[in-house]
DNA sequence: TTAAAGTTTCAATAATTATTGAAACTTTAT
DNA sequence: ATAAAGTTTCAATAATTATTGAAACTTTAA
C-alpha cells in the first residue's frame, strides 16, 4: 500500500474508532491528521487535507486542546498559530483516561455514593436488589478508579510488564 | 432517599454514562432497569417504567440480548415474554469486553496489521512518522487485547487482587 | 378456523449532534 | 489610523441517530 492511501486509511479507522467510543468523529481524525504528521500543521492545512470548515477545525482543534492531545505552536516570524500532536502513544493513553476518568467516572462515583444512601424495607426484594447492585458496581468502579491512578503514574513498560507478567 | 427516587437516578446516571461511551441511552436505561430488578419484566413493563414505545422496547431488548447483557426467559403457563438481567458486574463487564473487543479492536487490529505494510522512501519524514506511529498503536493495542483475553478468563477476585497487588 | 394475545418490522418523524459560513473580533505591520 | 492576515463565534442548516406507531406477522387456545 501507498502511503498517501495509508493515511487516508488510518484517518478513516481512527474517526470511526473515536466514535464508537463516543468521541467526535472529526476530532479523533483531526488527531490522526496531527499524529502522523511529522511537523506541525496550521488551520488551513488541516481543513484542506480533511475537508472541513474552518468553524470546525477552530472548534476541534479547541477541543483537542482540552483534551491535552495537541498543541499550538508559533513558529518565528510567522503570523500564523501551527498545531502539533504529542507522539508518544502511552501519554496520550494517559491523557484520555486521565480526561475520561475525572469528566465520567468521578461523577458516576459520586452518583453510586449518594445511591448508596438509599433507605428502605431491608425485607423487600426490589430495595436488596437495588442496594446490592449500586453497592458491585461501586467496587467495581472504584477497583477501576485505583488502577487508573496508577497508571496516571507509570511509565509505558513498567506497567505493561506489570499487567502482562501477572497474566502469563 | 427514597427507593423510588434512587432507581430514577441510577437509571438516569447508567443511561448517560452509556452514552458517553457510545452506547445508546435507552439500552443503557433498559439494562439499568433490569439490573436494580428482582424480577424478570415483561416487555410492557419495561415500556411503562421508561416511557417509550413498544418498537423501541422490542429493537433494544433485542440488541440488549445480542450484548448478551440480558436473556428471556419463559414462565410455566404465561403467553408473554420475560426478561431479566445478569446481576454479577464481573460478568457484565467481561461481556461487554469481550463484545467491543471483538466489535471494535480487532477490526482496528485488523487495519493496523495492513497499514504496517506500507511502502514508501525510509528518506520520508512523513513514511517515517507514519510508520511509527502504527507501530506504536498496533503494539499498544496487543498489549490491551492481551490484556483482556486474560480478563475474559479470570475471576473477579483474581484479577483484581492480581491488578492491584502490582500497583500497591 | 379464527380470534385474541403477543411480537416484530420499518417507513415516517423527531431529537440530537455536527458542520457550515459569514460576520465580528483580534493581532500585527506599516 | 488602517488594512491585511488570521482567529473565533454562533445562528442556521445538514447529517446522523433514535423513536414512534401502526400494520404485518406469529403463536396459542378454544
């Protein structure tokens, strides 16, 4: 395969995979775009390889920007900003569930302990099955909690060899 | 609070989440009403709780049993239909593992393993940004579907215990 | 059979989410 | 000052995704 199909292909996978993850198609492909780009691109670059409108790169770029996934870069003597995205697939795997975990989990968490206050009829059927299911997923989502903080932490091999070791 | 507050919340709060994560709300609410559910319900039932029509009870109490997140099941002399949930969260979060994995990271596998056979000029900055970057994302992703084919195996108390004793 | 009970399908519609494009705004150089 | 270059905003619109509801279908029992 060509590189220029490659990257057609690529973009397209990581769009279609950032959605069904319930990230914006445009934004995952504009971090695609970014992520196999060796220099920095500006906005008009990024619209035209993408077909987008400046109003939605702006609004992307933005995002992904919040999302800690990409930088603005000013090169000297330039008027215009240029956009770069890290590299390093481990960070960027610990930037989104570091974005995930406090935008998502920690509010879940939050919920599942207000629920767990429930008061009711101990001998009835539907408050036990209600108190025991909030009460599993509590644990389950704070295991979860404690091993995203770790990973938050670690460095890519020390957690893989880790993770994978334990497994063998 | 009260039990029939409660329920309303964590429905609510299962259903956002869900869609957060790529999953429609109503199966997310439907899922999270059969979970705090001693009984099976039929599907009347279900459409009374949520308020939706009974095309969208029967499309997602069928996607809900494609996920294989809930099963029918069939009372000794009763015309209707009953459905209920599993209640172990272990279960539960391993289904849903094993159904995206094979939904959603070996397609992504899959393009990832073609894209590494691209040709171009080791010369390229961009081919080799490109390259790297692939590699990168498809060893990382090894080690995530590696990851969860040991999960779809382990015990609960295993895995955790496992996963967290690492990371003490 | 046939009619009642229950289930499924799917075209039409509604709701949601993403995108455009042009005007307003900001920055920089002259 | 002002004009050119660049950026941001957001109301209008398009595209996508979810939902309805009624007709078609299936199953069961008399």
């Amino acid at each position: 395969m060509e590189l220029a199909a490659a990257k057609l292909k690529f973009i397209e996978a990581w769009g279609k995979l950032g959605s069904e993850w319930g990230i914006n198609r445009t934004m995952a492909q504009v971090h695609a775009l970014l992520l196999i780009s060796p220099e920095a691109l500006t906005t008009e670059e990024i619209m035209e390889a993408l077909s987008i409108s400046r109003g939605n790169a702006n609004m992307t770029l933005r995002d992904l920007i919040g999302w800690g996934l990409i930088e603005k870069q000013h090169k000297a003597g330039e008027r215009k900003e240029y956009f770069f995205a890290d590299k390093d697939v481990w960070n960027i795997s610990r930037q989104v569930a570091k974005e995930r975990k406090k935008r998502e989990l920690e509010p879940v968490l939050k919920v599942l302990n207000e629920l767990s206050t429930v008061t009711g009829d101990e001998k009835d059927p539907a408050f036990k099955t209600f108190k025991k299911s909030v009460s599993d997923i509590n644990k389950l989502a704070l295991n979860v909690d404690k091993t995203l903080e770790t990973m938050l932490k670690a460095e890519e091999n020390w957690f893989w060899g880790s993770v994978l070791k334990v497994f063998k």
